[in-house]
C-alpha cells in the first residue's frame, strides 16, 4: 500500500433540477484522518461523495489528490486513483465465499483461475491487515460485523486506500461497530489509509473521528476537529437555529379524545429484526403529532403497521378505544387515511384511472356501489370529477391513467381520495417528498386543515423543518424506540437533534 | 387508448412473426409449399362447415381450460397447472355420474358439472393457499400437481373405478348415453362451447362490474396499496383460483360427458396445456379468449388435413403452436415500447 492520501474537494456544486443538492461545499481531507461527514437526510453527504467517487457529474468543482488534480467523471477512475466506497448495505454475494467474492471483484480475470495461489495471495494479505475474514465461507455465513469488515478488506484488497464509508455502522450492533472501527482508526492512525465516513451518530464522531465536516441543506456548514466540538454545537450545526413556530395558519383549541393509541408496540422489519421496538404513543384529536427521526429508525415500518401493510410482532394498536387490525372494515368505520411517500408507488395502482384510483377507499361504499356488490362507475368518475377540481388535480381527466400524472398531482389525487371522506386519522408519511414548492404548500395547509376540523394527524417525516412547522407535539424516534417527546411551541431545537444522533 | 391498441397489436405481431419461422420451418426443413400448408390450414380450420364444427368442438374445452390461468392472473399469479385440473374435474364428474347413474339425466348431468367444478376449484384453491399463506410459488405448485392429478387418475381408472370391459385402454365405467349432454342442435358441437361462452361473459361481467371484480384488479395491480384498502388479499387469491380452477373442471367434465363418455386417459391431451397459451394470447381478458380459443381451436383442427395432403406429421401444428407460445412470452418485453416514441434518458 502506498500510503495515506490526502483529498480536497473544491467548490462542488451539483444541481438536479431547480434544487441544487450542493452549493459551493469545499472539504479538506488531510492524509490518515479519519474524517466525519455529518448531516440530516437531504443535506448532500451522499451527493458530495458520490460526485467524488464519479457516480454523479457534479455542475461544477474540482478535486486535489496528494495535492495533484484529478478529473473524476467515472467511478473506474475513482477506483484507479484508490477511492473506494463502502455502502451501508452489503454489496458482497451472499453465496459465494469471501475469496470468490474477493477475486469477483478484481475485474481483471483470466479464462481459468489458479485458486491455490489466489488463496495463498489472499491469506498473505490478511496476515498484513488488523483484522481478517475466514478465506472461505459463504459470506452469507458472516455475522453482519464481519460482512461490514470483509467489505472494508475487499477495497483494502483492490489497493484502495481513501475509504468512503455510508453510513457503515447503520446494520451493525453497538459492539460490531465499535470494533469496525476503532480498527479503522488504528489504520488511519498508522497511515495506512484515509476515512471519510458519513454519519448521523454523535457518538461514533466523538470516539473515533478526527475531524467534522457538517453539511446542511447542500450548503458547508463548518469543518472543524472533533476535539474543539461538543454535541451541543455539533447540533446546532447539522440542525441550525430554526424558527420553531408553524407558518401554516392553525385555529387555537384544545385537544380532544385520543384517536390512536399505541401501546408496546414492536415490529419486525424484512429481514426479522425488531424494527420498532415496545413504543407507546397516544395521538388526540384535533393535534398533529410529528415523528422526527433519521430514515431506518423503524419510522418506516412503523407506517406499514398502521397503514395495514405489515403484520405486528407484539403490543397493542387502538383506535377510538377499540382494537385495530386493519381490516377494511375497520378502515371504514374509523375513517382512517394515509398519505405515504412515493404515492404513486405506495398508495396507487398505476395502470388503473385516476377515477379508479380516487375510488380505491369508497368503490365498495355507495354511491359506487349500492349493495357492496355491483360496481357502478358514473357516481365514480362523478366523485373523480369533483376531486379534480375541488384539489386541483392537473389530469387529461377522470379516465386518464394515474400514471401519467407528475408526482405533484398524484400526491394530490391521492390527497384528496383520503382527506375527502374527513377522516378522523390521518397517517402521514413524507408526504412533500420529490414535490414542487406549489405542491409543498398546499399539501401541508390541507394537513392542518385536517387538524383544526378535529382529525388526530401522524406525521412522520425526515425533514425537520416540515415537522417543527406543522406539528403541536414532537416525538423523535430512535433505533425504534422514541427518544424524545416535547411539545413543539418550546422545542428545543438542539435537543431534537441530539436525540436524533441517539443522544 | 394507445394501451388498448398495444394489447392488440403486440400478440398480433406475435402471431405474424410464428408464423414466418413456421413457414420457414416448412420451405427448408420440411420442404413443402408453406403457402399451401397455410392454404391448407385455412381449409382445414375454417374452409367448410364440417371443418368449423371441428374448430369449435376443440375450441371449447380451450375456453374453460384458459380461464384457469387469466383469472388468476388479474390478481398477478401465474398458473399453469390446467391440463391437471381438467384431468381432476373429468374424473370426479365421472365418479360422480356413475354414482347417481339412475337418476334423471338432467339431476346426473348437473351432479357432474358441481363435482367437476368443485374438485377442479379445490384444486387450484389449494395452489393459491399454498402461494398466499405458505410462500409457495403458485406456478411451480400448480404445475407439479398436474403430474399428481394424472398419476390419480391413472391409478383410478387402472383400480377402484375401472370397467373391466375396458381392455386396451383402462376406463371408469361409463356414464351412460342417456346422460351425455349432447350436441348444439342443428350442429354436431357439443353443448360445452356454449357453457364456455358463457363462463367468459360472466367472467367479465364479474371483473369489470362487480366490487369484487375491482378489487382483484388492485391487488393485481400494487398489491401494497390493496393492503392499506384493507383488502382481504388472501380471500380473492382463493376465490380468483378457485373460480379458474372450476372453469377448467367443468371442462373435465365437458370432455368425459359429451365426447369420452367416460374418465380415461384421453383427458390429458393437452388441452389444459394449450389453455395456458390462450390466456397468454388474450392477454388474459375473458372476451378476448373466445377468439384466441377458436383461432388455436382450428389450428388443431387442421393437423388431420396437413397429414394426409402435405405428409407432414400429426405433430407439425404442434410446433406452431410451440412457436407461437415462444413469440408471446418473448413479446412481453413490447409492451411500453412498441407504439412510444424513444424517450431519451
């Protein structure tokens, strides 16, 4: 290995559309740090690498390697130059062993390959490294710890020695992560290689990175050693000063009866592991309860569970007093809605009409159908009509495909399907994501709309402005637990931030 | 509208493009005319009033053995397993008919057509159950009952039902003429293409104008936003399937009460093989089958008139009809591209 290089990006801006995901960001790399991106969602951690590494073309910016220029443009060269990348989730084949996946990698494969010596390069390899991998089991046979290190030996392995890291510590438990990287630390300590990771977590920054560097919002909020940083600043940085009063027009009145009520509840995500973990949360009427949180701390899975598309592992879920299990019938009598993100694919059928689509809750329901048999479809595309004006709905007209529409209309078409019957809980999720300013605005008047005719509103959403905006109460969620509830007229902007870095 | 003119021109051009390899297929391997085999074909399949009531009469058990996988398919399952369904229906309403044989015909006949309908949509029931509650995968499961339907019937046939007078070819005793179903009249197809016909009406009627009909076709569409409907998603797998699955045993039933007489191994000759490709072809529309149905009806129907005037083998239109499956299946990548411009990336 030929020593830690140093890195310098300058001036990177990167645009997609109108919104410019980067804004001037320069970042100082020294050679052997151990250097921390942080940031909340959005804040352009992942676009600035991913314009180093050649993903992305960045609209502008130039890039110092050891003090000499480099043009990036694809991620091949980035690979040449030793910039290697290390994602949050594993990118090895499960069912190949780690030296197949090893010598996989290489590209450079001739017609037949020598194992023996491939192994015995291998082996030698890992005598020269802190940490090593059993040469031949199935990777799908690692512990997650060691899926992450063998990942991290395989960019080692192809002579890459600037790691970038995304978040590698986000599938690994408290230990395995530790152990990840205090062994990074002790290579960049003795000059083997340079780290830049990105981060949401306070105390990993704290215990083994030398450096931060905080974006916010595309722009460069500050690069500063770690030792001259507590998590105070660290907050305001990532978070800033914020105006925690909503914009939104809300009606003064007090609160009434809980609508939703969770107790103890734990859900399990796709692969088994408890993603929402024993949580309790009582949401009255007339209120917009915000979940505030970094995406993968079981927001997601939270949703699906109330939305009807996940099962529950444990606890208890109550609406109006009653148990809910999510039955249409129950959907029905309660007037539940949902708004989740990505609605085209979440809560649409695309092939089917805008009509049919805005029919999806009442098509069983007169006027479309009288008996809950018979499917009429004038009343349908009668209600479809009426929909598109009253919300604005730019659509060729009610027969038209759903999609076919920009992502601003069908979070409006699907707006109004759930908001038209006034339901008395309303489950959001993201709901302005990838939208328009127009769209943005409008949605979230509809939101508290909602709120002051006296529904109990769930918004979960990773943008923290949208939550200190809309919300009466706020809750963080953690790890699938809720870190923090305060009530959102004395938020204290830093503590939401800390809670959600887990602290 | 240009979707709607898509699922029309895609399989159109499907069956163009089988036809052109089968034609080549005939001019330089087989050596004959492929003018005159299409010619032939034509004549075969539509030329006469004898070759129509052929086409038909094979058209109809194509009818009911291809809504076993279209309605299905609405819901996106894919099963295959037909040939084993009809096979299942056939024998059941043969059991079933010879055990009320003394009744009146119309009570035997309608005994039959429910006990083929109910084993056939158990059957297929059980591959959805399998699919909705256990992680099976429904085409896999459907396909390999088809080798346990057979293999029962066999035993069957060879055993517990077994006529003994039924030397070379092993049968169930037979239902008995007064209780065949008979013919059209004035025709010499059998009443099953008319309870095809109409099983495809219902079919349609049921999907495009009942709440159940809507519902499946969201499920089948995101099943995600079918479960935040609360949509029972598991009740319509299992009613979808079980109402294919008794379409293709009432076309069991078809075949031993108005062409076998009986429950043998004439049942498993493929039609419930061919209704997959029906399906396939009419994009699995209820309505659409009907055409599909007669089309691969008359093709069939014109092996007998390439045999004898062209000397090629019986399995000559079994080839084509191999092509076409291959076209269709490989035409399924069109959809979207086929009548929009480029988009640029």
């Amino acid at each position: 290995m030929s020593g830690a290089p140093s890195i310098e990006l300058i001036g990177f801006t990167k645009r997609f559309g109108a919104m410019a995901a980067l804004d001037d960001v320069s970042v100082k790399v020294k050679a052997g740090a151990f250097h921390a991106l942080l940031g909340e969602n959005g804040a352009g951690k992942s676009t600035l690498v991913k314009c180093a590494m050649g993903y992305y073309a960045a609209d502008e910016g130039q890039i110092l390697l050891n003090n000499q220029q480099v043009v990036i443009d694809h991620p091949r060269q980035a690979h040449e130059l030793g910039l290697g990348m290390v994602y949050q989730h594993f990118t090895l084949v499960p069912n190949m062993t780690v030296l197949e996946n090893f010598v996989l990698s290489r590209g450079d494969l001739p017609a037949v390959i020598d194992w023996a010596s491939e192994r015995k390069v291998l082996n030698d390899f890992f005598s020269t490294t802190p940490f090593a991998v059993p040469v031949d089991l199935p990777v799908g046979d690692l512990a997650a710890g060691q899926k992450q290190k063998a990942e991290i030996l395989r960019q080692l392995y192809l002579k890459r020695n600037l790691l970038i890291l995304d978040e590698p510590t986000s599938v690994l438990t408290p230990d395995e992560a530790d152990e990840v990287l205090s062994t990074l630390k002790k290579m960049t300590e003795q000059k083997l290689v340079t780290i830049v990771t990105i981060t949401h977590k306070f105390r990993e920054v704290n215990a083994f990175c030398d450096t931060v560097t905080v974006l916010r919002r595309g722009k460069l909020v500050g690069t500063q050693p770690t030792s001259e940083l507590d998590n105070d600043t660290m907050a305001e940085m990532m978070v800033g000063r914020r105006e925690t009063r909503a914009v939104v027009e809300r009606e003064q009145h007090a609160v009434g009866k809980a609508v939703l009520k969770l107790d103890g509840l734990s859900v399990a995500d796709n692969v088994g592991q408890l993603a929402v973990e024993d949580l309790s949360l009582e949401i009255r009427a007339g209120e917009i309860v915000g979940v505030a949180g970094v995406s993968g701390n079981g927001q997601r899975e939270l949703v699906e569970t109330l939305a009807g598309q996940r099962h529950k592992q444990s606890g208890e879920i109550r609406v109006h007093g009653a148990p809910y299990t999510a039955t249409r019938a129950e959907m029905i009598r309660h007037k539940i809605a949902c708004l989740p993100e990505e609605p085209l694919r979440n809560a649409c059928v695309a092939d089917m009409s805008v009509a049919e689509n805005m029919a999806l809750r009442s098509f069983d329901q007169p006027p479309s159908s009288p008996d809950g048999i018979r499917l009429k479809r004038s009343p349908m595309r009668d209600m479809a009509r009426k929909l598109i004006e009253a919300y604005k709905v730019k659509t060729p007209g009610p027969d038209a495909a759903i999609k076919g529409l920009s992502g601003g209309n069908v979070q409006r078409a699907v707006l109004a399907r759930e908001l038209s019957s006034e339901g008395d809980l309303v489950i959001v999720a993201n709901p302005c994501f990838g939208l328009d300013f127009a769209a943005v605005a409008e949605i979230r008047a509809r939101l508290v709309q909602a709120r002051n005719r006296g529904a109990a509103v769930l918004l979960v959403s990773e943008d923290l402005d949208e939550i200190l905006q809309l919300s009466d109460r706020i809750v963080v969620m953690f790890d699938g637990k809720l870190a923090l509830e305060t009530p959102s007229a004395t938020a204290d902007v830093g503590a939401i931030g800390r809670a959600m870095a887990g602290h | 509208m240009n979707t709607t003119l898509e699922r029309i021109a895609v399989p159109v051009l499907a069956l163009l493009a089988s036809a052109v390899l089968f034609g080549l297929l005939l001019a330089f391997y087989a050596h004959v005319d492929p003018l005159e085999a299409f010619g032939l074909m034509y004549e075969g399949a539509f030329g006469s009033w004898f070759s129509w009531q052929n086409t038909l009469t094979r058209a109809a058990p194509l009818i009911l053995t291809a809504l076993c996988t279209a309605l299905p398919a609405r819901l996106g399952l894919v099963i295959i397993g037909n040939e084993g369904v009809l096979v299942v229906g056939g024998v059941t309403a043969a059991a079933a008919g010879i055990a009320v044989a003394g009744a009146p015909p119309l009570v035997v006949q309608l005994v039959m057509a429910i006990a083929g309908m109910a084993a056939g949509g158990l059957w297929i029931a059980f591959a959805g159950a399998l699919r909705q509650y256990r992680g099976v995968n429904e085409t896999i499961s459907s396909l390999l009952l088809t080798y346990i339907a057979i293999a029962l019937m066999n035993h069957f046939v060879e055993g517990p039902l077994r006529d003994p007078s039924s030397l070379n070819k092993p049968s169930t005793w037979p239902i008995g003429d007064a209780n065949m179903i008979g013919t059209i009249p004035g025709t010499d197809v059998h009443w099953g293409l008319v309870f095809g016909l109409v099983a495809c009406l219902l079919c349609y009627l049921f999907q495009r104008f009942t709440t159940w009909g809507f519902a499946m076709e969201v499920i089948g569409g995101n099943p995600k936003t079918a479960r935040m409907m609360g949509l029972n998603v598991g009740r319509y797998v299992l009613l979808a399937c079980g109402a294919g699955g008794a379409a293709a045993g009432l076309a069991g039933m078809v075949e031993v009460a108005a062409i076998q007489g009986r429950a043998n191994a004439s049942l498993a000759v493929g039609y419930g093989y061919s209704g997959i490709l029906v399906s396939f072809l009419a994009r699995h529309h209820p309505l659409a089958i009907v055409p599909v149905s007669i089309l691969l009806g008359g093709i069939g129907a014109s092996g007998g008139l390439l045999q004898r005037r062209l000397d090629l083998p019986d399995a000559a239109v079994v080839v084509l009809q191999g092509i076409i499956f291959v076209a269709i299946l490989a035409s399924e990548t069109l959809y979207g591209r086929l009548l929009k411009p480029k988009e640029v990336a």
